[in-house]
C-alpha cells in the first residue's frame, strides 16, 4: 500500500485525524447506561448499549440520538467491567483468574497497577501512523525467546506506576502540542492493562484516535470491551500452527485463539495485520497465515510483512532463528503474499 493510497485503505482512521469523525471511545461517553449492582447485571446493561452503539456504527451515527452529556456512560460501564473481571482475571486467553485487584500476580504478573516503561512520539510504526504517541506498558501474555523489548516485556516490575488520568494528561497535551496523531498502546503487551486503558479513555479530552497494539491473545470478554474503544488494531500474527508457538513463545491453544480474534475485530474496527517472518518458518508460519488470511478476512484487513527480525534475547539457544532473515526467505514469503490477493503495504527491502 502506497502513502498515496493510505486514505482510502484506511478510512475511518484519517476521518479522526482531519477531525471529520470523533474516535469511537468519544461516542461510547455520549451513550447513557444504568449502574448495576453485579457483574451479570453490567454485562446485561453492556449488551443493550453496545447494540445502540451499533445501530448508530452503521451509518457513522447521523441518525442515532446521542444525548450530548450523560452522567453514567457506557465507556464507564466497560471500565467498571474490566475492574470487575480484575477479580478473577480473564484479561488474556489464559484466563489464569488470578485476584489481581488484590494484589494477586496473574502469569503476567501484572499486577493491579499499570507500570508505564516508557512513553514517547515514536517514528519507527508504519508511515501513516506517526508521529505515533506510544505507551509501553511492562509485562507480557508471552514469553518469546526472541523478544525485542524482552527488557520491557519479561520485566513487568520495572516502569513507572501509573493511572488513566495520568497517561490521558499526557497523551492530550502531546497532541494539543502536534507532537503525536494517535495513542498507541503497546509493550510488552496492552492486554493486562486493559482497565488503565479504558480509564484513559475515560479521561481523554483531545479526539486522539486510539490504537491496540497487540499480540491479540485477549479473551472473548476483552474482544467485548475493546469494540467501541479501539479504532485501529496493529494486530501481530506470529505463527502458523500451535506447535511453533507454544515451543517460542509459550503460548496454548494459539491458531484457534488467533482465528477467533482476527475473525472479530476486523470488523469491529480497521486492522493492520504486522507479520514478522522468521528465519526457518516461512512454509509452517508466513505461508500458513497468509493463506489464512486469503481465505477468510482479505478484504478487512492491511498486511505488513515485515523482514526486520533478528535474533534477540534468548534466541542464540535456537539455532532455527539465531540468525537475521535470509533475502530468499522474505522473497518466498512475499510470494505467498501475492498469492493470497490481499491488501498489503509496500513490500520491504535491503535485507
């Protein structure tokens, strides 16, 4: 995909950023709901008003009435939910149900406070999303034995403890300033720090777009709350088959967790899919995604085969990726990519 094409690919997107669309997270405060006593009962509220939330979606809310102030939103139920299921924590698939809002640690071990590594206008994502205001948060759902931000990811203590309104403050200054176009958040992995987000939704005064950048292990209850607060997934797909996985990255059950997630929240929101090819696993894992792709999402969702993999951390202990990417390697992974006829950023190259 060309910059010159960038617009159009991703529609909704630019309508925020030339201020012809609100984020979605902006209308969710304008939806009215009820306070609830039990989690059933706010799941209950959250379905009727997610619906309303739809209805209004399909035509980018001309005719639905939005009351313009409201005392109890629906972005605050998804806050008061994600609080709730802080108890027992099903943030991720691993759904380990840890009491994290008793200090409890999760296999995260991510606590109940969000640790903020870093956070900074970032010009390494891809063209049309920077300058990009990133939020690094500490700790992961993964443990991949070549992990680039292994120092972030595998060390969930380190960083700075902070709330949404601390991070909002800073997202809505950065963009008042025109330093950032977007909120980016990334780390490690966003996924156990989805109340924070969602409180920094709440807290947001500026019509930043808010983007998930993810491995996209969430569970079907994060799939829920995120729809309506992400207007743009940077959505990693690794593998292609549950072996390799599990093996690199110490994740279960990962095709069908995969397929399910991509299946739904490419139509919840735009998506750009980030496929990072590895050295040695381009017929088991860039085939097979791309193949996947093809045949299911191609016309949701935005491919970039990326071919800046090196070997990082703990990758020298295997030998299958304790080496840079070969060209004949990315150059077969990018005939899979035309083979599959979907949408793809410009191809890479100089490796």
């Amino acid at each position: 995909m060309s910059d010159e094409s960038a617009a159009t690919t991703l529609k909704r997107y630019f309508k925020i950023r030339n201020g012809q669309s609100l984020p979605y997270f902006a209308l969710l405060r304008k939806i009215e709901c009820k306070k609830c006593a039990s989690l059933e009962e706010m799941w209950e509220e959250h379905g009727r008003a997610m619906e309303e939330f739809r209805k209004g979606k399909k035509n980018d809310f001309r005719d639905i009435k939005i009351k313009p102030d409201v005392v109890y939103s629906l972005l605050d139920l998804k806050y008061d939910i994600a609080k709730e299921l802080l108890k027992s924590c099903v943030f991720c698939e691993r759904r380990c149900r840890a009491d994290r809002a008793e200090g409890k640690l999760g296999w995260c071990r991510v606590g109940a406070d969000s640790r903020v590594a870093t956070m900074f206008e970032h010009w390494g994502e891809e063209r049309m999303l920077v300058p990009s205001g990133t939020i690094f948060f500490s700790g992961c759902t993964w443990r991949c034995v070549y992990c680039q931000n292994w120092d972030i990811s595998q060390f969930p203590e380190r960083g700075t403890v902070m709330n949404g309104e601390e991070i909002a403050n800073w997202i809505d200054a950065e963009a008042k300033a025109g330093r950032i176009i977007n909120a980016n958040f990334v780390g490690g992995e966003p996924t156990p720090n989805l109340h924070t987000i969602i409180d920094t939704a709440r807290h947001m005064k500026s019509p930043t777009p808010i983007i998930w950048n993810s491995n996209m292990y969430m569970s079907e209850e994060t799939n829920d709350l995120l729809e309506g607060v992400v207007d743009l997934y940077l959505a990693d797909f690794r593998y292609g088959n549950d072996e390799c996985a599990m093996r690199l990255s110490s994740v279960p059950n990962y095709m069908a967790t995969m397929k399910r997630n991509f299946e739904r929240t490419s139509k919840d929101a735009e998506m750009i899919v980030r496929i990072l090819v590895l050295p040695n696993h381009i017929e088991c894992c860039a085939r097979n995604i791309l193949k996947w792709i093809g045949e299911n999402i191609p016309n949701r969702v935005y491919v970039n085969l990326m071919s800046q993999y090196r070997p990082e951390y703990k990758a020298m202990e295997h030998p299958e990726i304790a080496r840079r990417l070969y060209s004949e390697e990315y150059g077969r992974a990018v005939k899979y990519l035309k083979e599959a006829r979907i949408k793809y950023f410009e191809i890479q190259g100089g490796i």
